[in-house]
C-alpha cells in the first residue's frame, strides 16, 4: 500500500507505530550479549532502581519507598499484583469495558469476576459515577486505565477506595509519563501500579513492564511469585560468593522475570522518556490545530492546568455533523490505508468480544458512551520517529478523509 507522488514515485507506508531504539540501546544490549548473562540480573536490578529514581524525581518522594518489579509483561505485572492481594474466587474487580483484554483477563486467570463498567465521554476513561455504583460486597478492587495516556481522577479513585474499602490497581500501560495534579502515575496511593514496555508503548524493551507498590508485603510476595514460587532470586543464587545452591519453593508461582537483554533497552529508553514526551506533544498540537474545523472531536486534554499527557494514542472521534455527512468510521479508515497510512481502533470494547460477551451476558446498550466512540473512533500513528513531514502527511490524508 502506498501513494503516488507527483512524480510517479510511491511514497512508503506510514506504519501506526514504531519504536525509537538508538544507538546506546544496541550497545547496552550487545554488552548484554557479550557479558555472558542474559537472563534476569544485574541490568534488570539496575533498570528497576533507575525506574524507581525517575518516579522518584519529583524530589518529593524516596525512592527506596518505591519497590519497582521488572516482569516481562504487563500483563504479567497485572496478574501479579491481583495475585499478592489475594484476589479470588468469588471476588470481583471493576475496570471499564473500554480498554485491552489483558487488563479484565488477569481477574478471570485467578478465578474471581469482571465487572465492566462504561466509560465518561469527555474523557473515554472509566466512568466514575458507575465505578462507584458497580461496587457490590463481593467488590475486592478497581483498575483505572489510563486511557491514552490521560490520568484518571485519582482523587476520586482514592476517595471511593476508602469509602468502599476496596484496592486500587492502576493500568498504567499508557501512562509513562502521566500527571494527574502534578503528580506522575506510579506516584498516587494505590496498591499497585503497572506500566508496559510493549513494542508500541511510549518506551519498550520488547516485551516487558513494570510493577509499581509502596506495599512492601505486595511486593515481597510478587518477586517470589515472579519466579516459580522460589524465595530468593536466581540472581542471587548463581552469583554469590559463598556456595547457595539451597531455596525453597513456598508458591506454585510463574516466569515472569524480565531478562536483562530487554532491561538493557529499558535502561536507555527510560533516560529518554521525557524526551519522547515532549515530541509526542508536539505531534499531538499539530493535529489539534490541523483539525480544528474538522467534522471531529479531538482527544480530550488533561483537566488541571499543567499536567502531562503521555500520548500513547491520538484517538479522534466522528462529530454528529460528521454522521449527518455521512462520513463512516470505516470510510476514514479505509481512506487513510488507500493514503497509505496505518490507523487502528483502540478499542473493540471488552462487551462485544465473545468472551466476555457471552460470559457476562453483555449488552452493547449497558456501555452506550463506549459503544458510541467505537463505533466513531480511528487511531493516528503518534510516534517519535515520525518526521514533520510524516505528520503532514497524515493531516492531509484525514482532511480529505473527512471531504476537505
Ligand atoms: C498494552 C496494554 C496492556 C498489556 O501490556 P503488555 O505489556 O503487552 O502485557 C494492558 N493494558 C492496556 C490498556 C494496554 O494497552
């Protein structure tokens, strides 16, 4: 797929997203390579310690409050803070139906249920109002999704948490870096926080993520459970001093360790975080202004004045006047692929897969604010190695997607 210049030559395809990996990335990895340990070691420990610091970089906080958990996924991560805080069955956890099937799937891996919830349409975050009404006595926890890379009110989280004595476990997948108040994700008071390092998030290793806790028992209990169960890390066994042959399996637990060959990349891209920030912003303001008399509604911004957005996604919605138009989700999207340009939608709402359609008995009318912005939604490709030009590109495809 691709695009006539006028001069005959076709321009490339404009992928939805592609990681930022530099030089020092390679290097450290390579050093990796060649240092003869691969698996989880001294780069993972280092990559936790230099997560734990950047959090900590408000100045206000000590780091060493901060137990930060490389696993090699979020998912992983997820599951594991659940996990340590005896999540079960017969338990159930609230998030919203409009997020990714790792952050509702992690419940059903320790046997307890899922309650979706929809989503306010100003922000495309859980719906607050029916967070609060959706708890029942069976109600052990609630997962936020940072949809986008835009806070949830964790004001409001912490203050239902207390009142309804229920935990809090962030999905902080979008979230690096995110304000809410002038305070990162990762920093508030929940139980746990996880954020992915996947190939398309705001910074990768791979595959990979981090658990976040203040709870030192949490977080005791996810590194054991991290790796089989065992109660000492095998970093630690293979490299002491003095013969350590000897540990206990206390837990049937998982192989969720991060390898040091992907904290290597962890290590470089973190340095860079702020960075990539600040180009995504950039990209982000230049779609706002380009779009401004579009037939659209742009991604919402934060509420408090000052606060980061991390843009993961630029996510833009059809208008009603874009309806009465009749311009279609799926015309845009099918205009922007002929342009060659790679969108996605983010996402198909948890209730309208099989799964959890058919487990829940969902309907798609319980989630009208999802389902409206799905069914209107495109994903633009938002990413730091998009040039000026790149971003051109894409404005112009989506003007004359919407007719202009
Ligand atoms: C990417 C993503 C995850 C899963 O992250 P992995 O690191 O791929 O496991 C979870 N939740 C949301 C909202 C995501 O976008």
């Amino acid at each position: 797929m691709s695009t006539e210049k006028p001069d005959g030559h076709k321009l490339p395809f404009l992928p939805f997203a592609l990681p930022e990996i530099g030089e020092e990335e390679i290097a450290e990895v390579v050093d990796t390579l060649r240092s003869g340990w691969v698996t989880t070691g001294p780069k993972a420990r280092q990559f936790e310690q230099a997560f734990a610091a950047y959090l900590a970089g408000d100045g206000q906080t000590d780091a060493n409050a901060l137990h930060c958990i490389a696993v090699n996924s979020a998912t992983a991560g997820l599951h594991l803070a659940l996990e340590a805080l005896g999540i079960g069955p017969g338990d159930e956890v609230i998030t919203t139906t409009h997020t990714f099937t790792a952050t509702a799937e992690v419940v059903r891996y320790l046997g307890a249920d899922v309650k979706l919830v929809d989503i306010d349409p100003a922000t495309l975050n859980i719906d607050l109002v029916a967070l609060e009404a959706a708890i029942t006595p069976k109600t052990k926890a609630i997962m936020p999704v940072h949809y986008a890379g835009l806070a949830v009110d964790m004001d409001a989280v912490q203050a239902i948490a207390r009142k309804h004595g229920v935990k809090v476990v962030e999905d902080a997948a979008h979230a690096l870096p995110t304000t809410w108040q002038g305070k990162l994700i990762g920093l508030h008071d929940s139980d746990a926080i996880v954020f992915s390092f996947y190939a398309n998030k705001t910074m990768t290793t791979g595959e990979g993520g981090m658990l976040v806790t203040r709870n030192a028992a949490l977080a005791a209990r996810a590194k054991v459970m991290r790796l089989h169960g065992i109660n000492r890390d095998a970093f630690d066994r293979f490299t002491a001093k003095v013969p350590s042959w000897y540990y206990e399996i206390v837990a049937p637990g998982f192989k969720y360790n991060l390898t040091d060959i992907a904290a290597a990349l962890g290590l470089h891209q973190l340095k860079r975080i702020d960075g990539f920030q600040v180009q995504r912003e950039h990209i982000a303001q230049r779609f706002d202004a380009a779009f401004a008399d579009l037939p659209l509604v742009l991604p919402p911004r934060p509420v408090n004045a000052g606060d980061l957005h991390a843009w993961h996604l630029y996510v833009v919605r059809l208008s009603d006047e874009a309806i009465a138009q009749g311009i279609t989700r799926d015309g845009v999207i099918d205009s922007l692929f002929a342009d060659g340009i790679g969108v996605s939608v983010h996402y198909i709402p948890l209730h309208l897969h099989p799964y959890w359609r058919d487990r829940y008995g969902l309907k798609p009318e319980t989630f009208p604010h999802s389902q409206k912005a799905y069914e209107r939604m495109v994903s633009l490709p938002l990413y730091t190695r998009m040039t000026e030009a790149d971003t051109d590109r894409v404005i112009a495809a989506v003007r004359k997607a919407c007719g202009r």
